[in-house]
C-alpha cells in the first residue's frame, strides 16, 4: 500500500492508517501483496491495487469478501472510486462537500481537476447485496453538514 501512495498522483485520495491501527482491523491482501483491503467494524478502509497485481479485478474480489466479514459502509471522494464501488454493491446514501481545511495530505488539486475543480464531494455508501454489478450514478443529493453525520446516515441505510 506504501508503494501504491509514494507512486501513485491519485494516492492523496486514499487514507493510509499506521500500522498500529491497522493491527485493530481485519486485513484482506492478495498473496503477492499487491491488492488488499481492510474492514475496520463495520466500516471498509483502504481498498487498494497496484495495476501489475497477479490478480485481475481483486479490488472488487477483495470488496466482495470485505462484505462477508462484516464491511458495511465506507466513503470516499467522489472520483474513480464509486464507480468500483458500486459494482462492488455499495450504493450513495449522503454527500459531505469539500472543505479545503480537511484537504488530505499531499492533495494536488490540479491531478484532481476533473473532479469538481479538484474538490470532489466525500460520497458515504452502504452495502445492498441486490446493487451488486451497479453503476454509480449520483442519486442522492442528500448532503450532511458534517462527516459524522453522513457515517450515520450510512449506518441508518444499513438499519432499514
């Protein structure tokens, strides 16, 4: 995952935890180490991988298994990332604006320009078995004022 981010313009947009958060968490990672995923409770963080994996379309194998041991939701800039998502099952249920204060680390708004001028909304989704093969399509229009606020709004699309 390191190589991913150091290599990688688009790496800004994938948070990276360190190791020691990462020890709390279940880990899923192909076996030559070049795609993996982690379910942090409910939640699927840092889904990762590197074009020459050995393993075509691991993301999506490794989301699939995400699911399985209990990854309900996750988010993510509004970029390339839904789109994998979606066809992984995970649907848009609340948007966060950009803010330019939480900008993550090393973001270049200029590699991102295609996104909203480089200031993609955060998209909170939730696992639907039935969305499975989905497109993304920007169907909520639902913002929130605050992270937390779309993380409930994920968690209470899980209740109904």
């Amino acid at each position: 995952m390191l190589a991913l981010r150091d290599n990688n313009p688009y790496a800004a947009s994938v948070y990276v935890y360190d190791a020691h958060e990462y020890r709390g968490m279940r880990m899923l990672v192909t076996d030559d180490g070049k795609a993996g995923v982690a379910v942090n409770g409910d939640e699927v963080v840092s889904v990762f991988a590197h074009n020459d994996c050995e393993h075509p379309r691991a993301a999506y194998a490794l989301l699939s298994q995400a699911t399985e041991i209990g990854g309900r939701r996750l988010d993510c800039f509004d970029t390339v990332l839904p789109k994998i998502y979606a066809q992984s099952g995970f649907v848009p249920v609340a948007r966060l604006a950009w803010n330019d204060t939480y900008a993550p680390d090393g973001w270049d708004y200029s590699t991102y320009q295609r996104y909203n001028n480089g200031r993609p909304d955060v998209v909170f989704m939730a696992y639907n078995p039935e969305a499975i093969g989905s497109k993304y399509m920007r169907t909520t229009d639902h913002y929130v004022e605050d992270y937390d606020a779309g993380v409930d709004a994920a968690r209470r699309y899980q209740q109904k």
